[in-house]
C-alpha cells in the first residue's frame, strides 16, 4: 500500500477478513504534532449499517485498495467515536483549513492530505494538497501536493479558534445523503457545524435539519441570523418546520413566523394547533393533489417529481376545487399502482378508491399507527368534518414518533 489521498476513501466498504459487511469509512483520525514532523495517522471513524460511528485502529486495517477496506478482524469496538482533546478529523477539520508554505510564507488552503505507510507498519500524513490564496479565484488556482515539513499547519488550538472556509468539505458532503450529512455534522466541532451551515445552500441545510435530533436543529438555527432561519423554516416541509418551531421560545418563535412570506408560514401555523401526536399534528400539508378531470398522464407526472418523497408518491388525492389544501370535498385517492394500470388519457376519477376511509386530524398517534397496519399503507388523507382534505401522514412521520425519544441520537450514544 503507498500513498492514499484521504478523500478517496471516503464512503468505500469496510470489510472483516472473511468478507462480512461491517460499514463504511467516514473520516480519519490523526494526531497532531508540534515540530513539522507528518501527524500519526491513529485510525479511521466508520460508520456502521445503524449509523453509529466507531473507531478502528489503523493496526486492524490489512488492505486499503480502491474498491474497498479490509480489517484483520470482523470484530470491533461497538463504542461510539469520541475525538480526543489531541486528535484531528482530516475530512471534517483540515479540509480547508489555512496553512503557510514555508519556503514562500504564502497563505495557502488544504484541499486534501495524503497516508502514507512508514517502516514501522505506521500511516502517516505525509503529504498535503494545497492551493494558495491569491485572491478571490484562489480555489481556480494550481494544485500543489507538498511534503507535510514544507508547511506551517495550524494546531489544534488554531484550529479551534481561526475562521475557517467550508468548500472542500461541502465537495465530500455533495454525494452524501441528508442524513448521512446530519450524522457527520453531529462529530464535528461546533465551530466547524456552525461553518458548514453557513456555507450549505438553503434547501440542503433544510434537508440537513430535518434529519439531525431536536437538541441540534434549534443550536444550528439559533446560530442563524434571524432572515436566514426564517429562510431555512421555508425550505423545510411544513411539518418539520412546525415541530422545530414548537421547540423555541414564544418570542423567538413568533419573531421567526413574523420573518417567513406568509404563503410559507400559513400552512405552518395550521399544523401548530394541533398536538403533535396527533394525525393533524403529524401529517404535511403539502400532498399530491388533483381534481376529478386531470388525466392520469398528470397524476404520474406529479408523482415523479424528486421533490416528493416515495412515501408521497406512493398516493394522489382527488378533490373538488381548490386543489390547495385545505382543499374542496375530498372525492378519494388513486394508488400508483392503478395509476400505472391506466391508459395515461383516462381521468383520474375513473381510478378513485372510495372504499378507502380518512383519518381524522384529533385521531391520535395509536388510531394513525391501526389505520396504517390495517390498510398496509404508506400515505393516508386527513380530512375535517366537512370532508375537506387537510393533508396527509406518511409512514416515516409515524415512525419518527413511535420510536423512542430521542432516537437520532441513539446511533451517537
């Protein structure tokens, strides 16, 4: 095995020697040193199929190649990674950290490092991919990969303290999964956190909060500016938002609704009456809707869009005008499956299941969860008495609310 740039490795398999899964790599571990001498490479954090992030010691891994890595055993310490007080994270703290070129004194940014393997069946980080900083293009600029000596790397404590960009490690998080997104911001610093925030573009930040537990999503939009959280609560599916909303304080929270468009912030208010455990308080306002003459050709055309989640797909809802919820009298709902049954000029209210019944908003989280297992659904309507269609509750809200209080974080503990 020779040089290895970190960013390769990221998200490769993480094999025991008889070939069983045991995960997937997500960041490693060095150990900073005070002379210029290259950092111990001390292990690498691997994020196992329940989300949990271990440790591994660099003296388990056997083989590293381009497809995969190989431990000497199957058999692993199942206590989550903590990062010791002088431990560094290459991906999460060095990515774009600010470094000097010592034969010039220019100012320069770490686009990535490079393990190397010592005599000693040792890694270390041996080499460091640099662009200097010119000016506002200075990203554009050439790449240099200099031995670790020819730097001046920051310590941890400047690392703790300086301002620090995100681009590269934005560039990492760019093929990852919201949620795998919110786990790694999770083992970050709160320093670097409250960086990769500023730098995310608003939908992905949306994305991000929706997926972290409820302690983190108000320390990331309490670190906001008020105008952005008001943008990032807009971003969000208006349950998500209404449930985050329902854990700030009143001022706080009214100053934020004040602050959203209030197309934005109307459905949101709607949702907040309702207790949360409740199929009001579960559901979204925001699903499929079409009337009784839209041809099936639109109803998949809706379905497909990405922006909808497969839980939301899986279902069309039929009403009289206005489509918006709440909308008209609710007719009945169309099943995916039957929507691809039909010739794609046929209407709509020829595929309409009435058999199905609707929840009701007060119906509590246990009438929501029977309803589910009774009719093996995924998404099911929420009217009022007046047979208007409020929204709809998808599985994964149940779910969300089944499981134990605080169970994102249950992967961390």
């Amino acid at each position: 095995m020779g040089k290895i740039f970190v960013a390769q490795l990221l998200g490769l398999p993480v094999f025991g020697p008889d070939g069983e899964s045991i995960g997937k790599i997500r960041d490693v571990v060095a150990g900073l040193r005070v002379d210029r001498q290259p950092p111990r490479v001390l292990g690498m954090v691997v994020e196992l199929l329940t989300r949990r992030r271990i440790f591994v010691p660099m003296l388990r891994v056997t083989s590293i190649d381009a497809n995969a890595i190989t431990l000497a055993t199957g058999s692993v310490n199942m206590r989550h990674f903590h990062q010791r007080p002088n431990e560094v994270l290459v991906v999460g703290q060095l990515m774009d950290a600010r470094v000097e070129i010592v034969a010039s004194g220019t100012q320069a940014i770490v686009v990535d490092t490079a393990m190397e393997p010592t005599r000693t069946r040792d890694w270390v980080l041996g080499r460091v991919a640099i662009r200097e900083r010119t000016g506002r293009l200075a990203r554009r600029g050439p790449l240099q990969v200099l031995p670790w000596s020819e730097i001046r790397a920051p310590g941890i404590t400047e690392l703790a303290g300086q301002p620090q960009g995100a681009h590269q490690l934005l560039a990492v998080f760019d093929s990852m999964r919201a949620a795998d997104v919110a786990t790694a911001l999770q083992d970050l610093p709160a320093k670097r956190r409250y960086e990769v925030a500023d730098a995310l573009d608003d939908e992905r930040l949306a994305d991000v909060i929706e997926e972290l537990p409820e302690d983190d999503q108000k320390d990331i939009l309490t670190h906001l500016h008020e105008e952005r959280a008001a943008d990032i609560l807009e971003a969000m599916d208006p349950d998500d938002a209404a449930d985050l909303l329902a854990e700030l304080s009143e001022p706080y929270k009214d100053r934020l609704l004040e602050l959203m468009e209030p197309e934005e912030s109307e459905p949101v208010r709607r949702l907040m009456e309702y207790s949360f455990d409740t199929a009001g308080g579960l559901m979204t306002p925001e699903p499929i809707v079409l009337t009784p003459d839209a041809p099936i050709a639109e109803a998949l055309a809706r379905v497909r869009n990405p922006d909808n989640t497969p839980a939301l797909a899986s279902m069309v809802f039929v009403c009289r005008p206005p489509s918006a919820t709440p909308t008209g009298r609710y007719l009945g709902c169309v099943h995916i499956q039957r929507l691809l049954r039909e010739p794609p000029s046929d209407l709509v209210a020829g595929a309409i299941d009435k058999e199905l019944t609707s929840l009701r908003p007060t119906d509590s989280l246990l009438e929501v969860t029977r309803f589910f297992a009774t009719y093996n659904l995924v998404c099911a309507p929420v009217v009022d008495d007046e047979e208007h269609l409020l929204g709809a509750v998808t599985v994964d809200d149940v779910l969300d609310h089944l499981l134990p209080e605080g169970w994102r974080e249950r992967a961390h503990a």
